[in-house]
C-alpha cells in the first residue's frame, strides 16, 4: 500500500474542501481500502467522513425517506419505515455481503461501489477501467460475471451492487454537496454506461460528496421481490438480480410496474418504455416473458456469459411472479418459490 494523508472532516464543507485538493472520501472502507491493498487505487489523501452527521433516516413531507449517505447497510436493512414501505430495498440489501459488511457499509459507499471484475483486480492485465487506454482484458478472456448488455469495446464490467438495483426500480434520487454548491441526481442519471470512458463510474463532479437519497412515497410494499442468482447462496455478487416491484388494481391488472437488473450492466438496467408494456396487463407468465424479451433486447454474450441471457429471461419471470402474487424471494430461506 502505498503513503497517504489521512484527514478527518469536520462538517460537509470542510469535506468538499478537501476532496477538491485531491482527496478520497472513506467512511465504512469496506471497498476502497481492498483496492489500495491490491494496488489498484492509489489516493494521495484519504478524508474521513464517518463522523459526519449524516446516518439520519428520516420521513419526508411528501410521504418518502431520507437515508443519510453515513446509514449502515444494516441498520437501512432493519429501519422499520424502510421494512413496512420499502421492503424491496430491505431484501435487497439483505442479499448483499455478510453480516459484518453489513454493519459497517454506506449507503454513500454502497453507490460509490467498484466492479468486482478480475482483471479490474489484477494489476497484471490491462483494464481501461484501471489505467485508460490500456485495453479490455476481459474482453476474450473470462467472461463469465460480465455484461450482456449496455457494454463497449473498451470495458464489460458490471455494477455489483445490490441495494442500486432496487434504488434504480423505487426511482430514488441522489443529493450531492459540492464546490459548485447542492443538487439533486435522478438515480437513473447517477451512473453510467462504459462507453469509451469506463474509468468513470458516475456523473459525479469533482469533489462531490454525497450526502443522502430520497425514495418516493410509492414503495411498491404489497407486490414485490428481490431475486438474486449466484454460484453461491451467500457472500457471492450476483450473476443476474431482479429488483420487481408491481402495483395492482383492484380488478388484479397491473397498474404500475418497475423492473430493475443488476450483473447484466455497468449500471442497474431499467427500462422505463418496457415497463410501460405492462400497464393495463393481467399479470402472467407470457406477459411476463414478453416484458423480458423487450428489456433484454441487444443483449450481447462475451462467450462464457452467453448463459446469462436465458437466465435473465428466467429470472425476470420468476421474480414477477412473485412480485404479483405477493410472495417475495427470501433472503433467509435461499429456495426459489
């Protein structure tokens, strides 16, 4: 590991101040520091934020929540608003990580999270994610945990998040402080597609900290689910996540629908005029795999991940199934329904 300062901040100011003149924000760490232990970020300046007031979870006037960029994984998971109206961020959070990750990560640094693909890790290969202009290694090379959609030449990494897909589907937004002063992202506007910049994980500016999230009145409590695939039933990233989330009319037909995909992209993929397909629909397996087939389209195989696509289509049905007959996926008892 490289040398580095390390400064404590005092308020949301001197913070942004600090990470103007070249510094890194660190609250839990639970990513950041395996990446300066692997070589792969080198921060001059490590500007601690744990101590900020900002782990509130809060009402809103409008009906929605404030989560504090400072509120644990766990302590977000276990909220008793965010179990009775946004059960979907619940599971969600609750699939990720481990106990002890848990505790100690942000949701701030749950956003900022890095991709966890092999050759982003191994400072041997070349990654344009890593060192700009080097070259993709993962592109002919092992694929399996890589994108089937949104991704370049230049980079098929994927987000690894968890709790974003679900944020994506709930339609959250993102505050951010800054040198420029405050604003607010929309979430589908936070991160980005890899394009031929894939060093740059989101639209965040220089020296931008963020400093909550906002969800919506609307949380989707009754008809949800969280369906995560992976090799392994814990401490695994997921090969495809669905984050559904449906609102019914009285008569059974689907009012609202949101659908969001996590291991598929570099970013949670979502699909606001696919959605709109199924408004009006009686909820069902071939209208649910019609939906697939149209949030999948363009999705691209890179070898050992063509198997990727099939299960998404699968997953997709599955956890709208679930979602419409109100049996969400358990994040305890791992067996799919």
């Amino acid at each position: 590991m490289n040398p580095f300062r390390y400064e404590r901040a005092l308020d949301v100011d001197h913070a942004v101040q600090a990470a103007s003149q070249g510094g890194r924000f660190i609250a839990g760490g639970t990513n950041l520091l395996d990446l300066m232990k692997e070589n792969v970020e080198r921060p001059r300046r490590l500007v601690d934020i744990s101590r900020l007031n900002l782990d509130r979870i809060e009402p809103l006037s409008d009906g929605g929540l404030r989560i504090g960029a400072l509120a644990r994984n766990a302590d977000l998971a276990g909220h008793p608003q965010v179990l009775r109206q946004y059960p979907l961020l619940s599971s969600a959070l609750m699939a990720g990580a481990s106990p002890q990750l848990r505790n100690m990560a942000t949701t701030g640094g749950n956003l900022m999270q890095r991709t966890r693909c092999y050759y982003f890790y191994d400072t041997a290969t070349p990654c344009n994610k890593r060192s700009p202009g080097s070259g993709c290694g993962a592109v002919g090379g092992c694929t399996r945990i890589h994108a089937i959609l949104g991704a370049s030449e230049h980079c098929i990494a994927v987000h690894p998040s968890d709790m974003c897909v679900a944020m994506a589907a709930l339609g959250a937004t993102i505050n951010v402080a800054g040198p420029q002063g405050r604003r607010t992202i929309p979430f589908e506007e936070f991160h980005r597609l890899p394009g031929d910049a894939p060093q740059y994980d989101n639209t965040l500016g220089e020296g931008e900290l963020i400093t909550g999230v906002d969800l919506p009145a609307e949380g989707f409590a009754g008809h949800y689910s969280y369906l995560k695939i992976r090799d392994r039933l814990s401490y695994a990233f997921a090969l495809v996540s669905v984050a559904a989330a449906l609102r019914l009319e009285d008569d059974g037909r689907i009012a609202e629908a949101r659908v969001a995909l996590g291991g598929v992209a570099h970013k949670p993929w979502r699909l606001p005029d696919a959605e709109r397909m199924l408004a009006g629909e009686t909820p069902g397996s071939r209208v649910f795999a019609r939906f697939a087939d149209a949030l999948l389209e363009g999705a691209t195989g890179q070898g050992d991940n063509e198997f990727k696509i099939e299960l998404a289509c699968r997953a997709i049905v599955r956890a709208l199934e679930q979602a419409a007959n109100g049996t969400p996926q358990s994040q305890v008892d791992k067996r799919i329904a």
